[in-house]
C-alpha cells in the first residue's frame, strides 16, 4: 500500500462515483476546472498491491490573501471508507511532504460526511486536526430524493411548487437542452443579470465554457425560451447517483412566469434519465428562519421535497504555526467584518419593510376617514329660519328675461364636437390593474357631531 499521484482520470472518477462520499468537487475534472483559475491541483490516491485504490483525495493549491503563502485545501475531501485506516496516514503523511515542498501553513478539508460523526471526529482528532467555524463551501445543502416515477415525486412536492410547474408549462415555455455557443452566451447575459440581482459573484465566461467542455456528457446547459428567446438556463452535472445543480440564470420575465420552477423539475427529469438517486440543489442557509438573506433560496429548493443534509465543520491541519496564527486573524477580521455589514443590510431591509408597512397603514387609516361609515345615514342640512326683517321683506319673483332679437337661442345648448375630438375626455379612466381603488373614490362627508363643553375641553388636552 503506498500513497502516489493519479493520472488515469477514470480510474479516478470511478473510485470517487463508487464511494458514499462521492461528491463533485472531488472529481478529476474538477481538479482541472480549477487550474485553470491558477489553483494547482494534486490527485492523491492511495493504492494497494494490485494497483486499485483505496483513498483518494483532490487537492487545490492556493494562497493566503495578504499573506502570500500557500496552503492546501480538498473541497468535500478525502475519499476514504475508513478515516482510522492505515491508508488515512499513509495519505496524509504523502499530502504533508507535498506541503513542505512547497511552503504551504496548512492542510484546509472540508469532508462530505454528516455533522458529529463520531468515527471521523475522533480519528481527525488523532491526526491533529482542528475544527473553524468558517467554510468554504456551505455545510448545508439540500437532497431530493428522486427515485421513483413522476407522479411520485410530484406528490412530495409542496402544491404551490406543483402549481407554478403547471402554470409555467401552461406558457408555452420549450425546455431544452443545448450545445451551441449562442446558447451558452445567452445563459452567461441572463446569469450575470441574476449575480447583480441577487448579489453573488458571476466569474468570466470562459470558465462556465470549460466547466462544460470538461465534464461533456456527464453536464448539460438546460435553456428554457419563450417565444424564440432564451429567458432562463442552467448548468446540471451528474457522477454515480448523484446530480448536482450548479449555475442556474434567470431573467425577470422567467421569474414572472415561474419558469425557474419549470427549469429546476426538467433538470430533476434529466438527472433521472441518466439513472441518478439524489439531486443536490447545494447550498442553504445555516440558520433556517425567515428573514434569513437565503431563506427565500432554501424556500424554493425545499418545495421539491426532501432533506437538509449538514456536513462536519471545516477541519484545518497546521503545518506552520506562526503563519497560521496570522492568517487566523485575518479570517477572524474579515468575518467580522462581514457580519457588521451583514447585520447593516438586514437593518436596512428592516427598516424598509417597516416603512413601507406604515405607509400602507396610514394610506388605509386616511382611505378608512374619509369613506362613510357603513349603516350610516348623512343627516340633508336643515332649512334656515328666516329672520324678522327677511319674513317683512317679500322678494318678487324674478321674471325670465326676454331674449334680444337676434340673440343665439342655442348658447346653453352643448356644442358637437367637431370631428375628430376625443369623446373620451370626461370619462374617468380605468385605474390600472393593481391600482387602490380606494384612494379616487367619492366619498361623502361624515355628519358634524356636535361636542359638549366638557367633551371639548378633554379634546383640548396636549397628548401625553
């Protein structure tokens, strides 16, 4: 058993889909994906004496921000059935040797196996690991189970999600897949719309380009048009049982038709087609309440049915001290700060939100005033009594005068229009859909109640 640098991609990728903690970012491709974003990669594998594997992990070479100094890191990794096994040092003995070689503080792994694994706790323990709070990539995810027929998973899935497929389906919406360059640049103008929309970072268009010429087969671009344009698109990938959903671009129209839940079932179906158990959405928020910035994100995803799935904390391996310390409270500083201005939008949404709440309160308080309280009659104003002098004083009749000769007997007739004039011009226009009826409407005046002295001098009491 020895521990060495694998070069057979598909001896490779078959150990990884074959294992329970197969996951993408262990692939071989992704490893080359990678590189190209000038992140060396390193296929370590473990073999026995018939040259099978029996461990493997992909690591990225990368360097500290600010620091300048390299470090390792395997996203979702190792590969290894037993973390206490003989070939579990003999990886990590291999991976420490690499490491000083060139220079790099610390072996950074991120492993795709449940939180509080006890086996692997402990066994990471014995090696020296340590555990951070911070991630890389995401420790919650969400997995749909997909085997079964349609009708199956249609039943497991939340009714609005089941409703919005069939509206969005009922738009004349084509879900295709494609492999032409058009397509691919029309997913990457829509995507980098959706990463300005949604504030996450949209990399350059080559690398979505690669991502999908590396995998081949094993990907697909899903593109959803709607009269002859392309309105929303995304990228599925598949290893062993599982599929994952990537990248995923959606237009503001496709979001008005509910065609991301059209898209997310056809890439279900797809994954399904090519044999998958489990589709992975990826990443939801670690705290699952509303108000959450991702909540609304795990609310989609979870419409489809199945499980919030938590890995195990980041675990580092330190190799130099004193450069880890440094680097520690550069990460420390940096969430930090991230947090205050995470906290400072969710104030801001906050405040926002009350805002706009009040608003619409006091725009009901003022629509409620001024319409006539229901049950309630308007009391017609009573006639004047006259006065002595205006009961001695008789008026007599006016008398209609009579018209000149000549005078135009049609002056108080309504003029025709002339031709061509817009009939329309008094007649009230139709409020738009959407509009508060409420706020044009008539109303009448409420009857003056009359207030005693006493009522009046309470009225007359500064508020508290």
């Amino acid at each position: 058993m020895k521990a060495q640098i694998i070069t057979d991609r598909q001896q490779w990728n078959d150990f990884v889909a074959a294992s329970e903690l197969c996951n993408l970012t262990q692939t071989y491709e992704w490893g080359e994906l990678m590189s190209k974003r000038h992140a060396d990669s390193l296929h370590v594998g473990v073999v026995n004496e018939d040259g099978s594997l029996c461990a493997a992990m992909l690591v990225l070479v990368s360097t500290v921000p600010g620091l300048h100094v390299p470090y390792f890191y395997a996203p979702r990794g190792p590969i290894i059935d037993n973390p206490a096994s003989p070939a579990m040092t003999i990886l990590l003995n291999f991976v420490k040797a690499e490491a000083h070689k060139r220079g790099a503080c610390m072996l950074k792994i991120e492993p795709g196996v449940p939180d509080g694994d006890k086996t692997w706790l402990n066994a990471l323990r014995h090696y020296g690991f340590r555990s951070i709070p911070y991630a890389h990539h995401l420790r919650h995810e969400w997995v749909t189970d997909i085997r079964g027929d349609e009708q199956e998973l249609m039943s497991k899935m939340h009714k609005k999600t089941r409703q919005y497929i069939r509206t969005s389906a009922r738009t004349s919406t084509v879900i295709r897949e494609s492999h032409e360059q058009s397509a691919i640049d029309a997913f990457y103008r829509i995507y980098c719309e959706t990463g300005e929309r949604s504030e996450f970072m949209v990399l350059n268009k080559e690398y979505y380009e690669n991502f999908l010429r590396l995998y081949k087969d094993n990907a697909a671009l899903l593109i959803a048009e709607y009269d002859n344009r392309i309105i929303a698109a995304a990228i599925v990938v598949r290893l062993g049982r599982w599929s994952w959903n990537m990248y995923e671009a959606a237009s503001d129209e496709s979001r008005e038709m509910r065609v991301n839940y059209l898209l997310q079932w056809q890439r279900i179906l797809w994954a399904k087609s090519h044999g998958c158990w489990y589709f992975n959405s990826r990443g939801i928020p670690d705290v699952l309440e509303e108000g959450n910035e991702l909540y609304g994100v795990y609310n989609f995803k979870r419409g489809f049915g199945g499980y919030a799935m938590r890995s195990l904390e980041t675990q580092d391996l330190v190799y130099r001290p004193l450069v880890y310390q440094a680097y520690r409270k550069l990460l420390d500083g940096k969430h930090w700060y991230d947090s205050q201005q995470a906290a400072k939008r969710k104030a801001k949404e906050l405040k926002e939100a009350e805002e706009k709440k009040a608003a619409r309160e006091a725009a009901q308080k003022t629509a409620a005033a001024s319409s006539p309280v229901a049950g309630t009659e308007v009391a017609p104003e009573a006639p004047k009594t006259p006065t002595k002098s205006a009961k001695a004083t008789k008026t007599a009749p006016a008398v209609p005068k009579t018209p000149a000769i000549g005078a135009d007997f049609a002056a108080e007739v309504p003029k025709t229009p002339a031709i061509g004039a817009d009939f329309a011009t008094g007649v009230p226009k139709t409020p738009p859909i959407g509009a508060d009826l409420d706020v044009d409407a008539p109303t009448a005046p409420l009857p003056a109640i009359k207030k005693s002295k006493k009522q009046k001098k309470v009225a007359e009491q500064p508020e508290i």
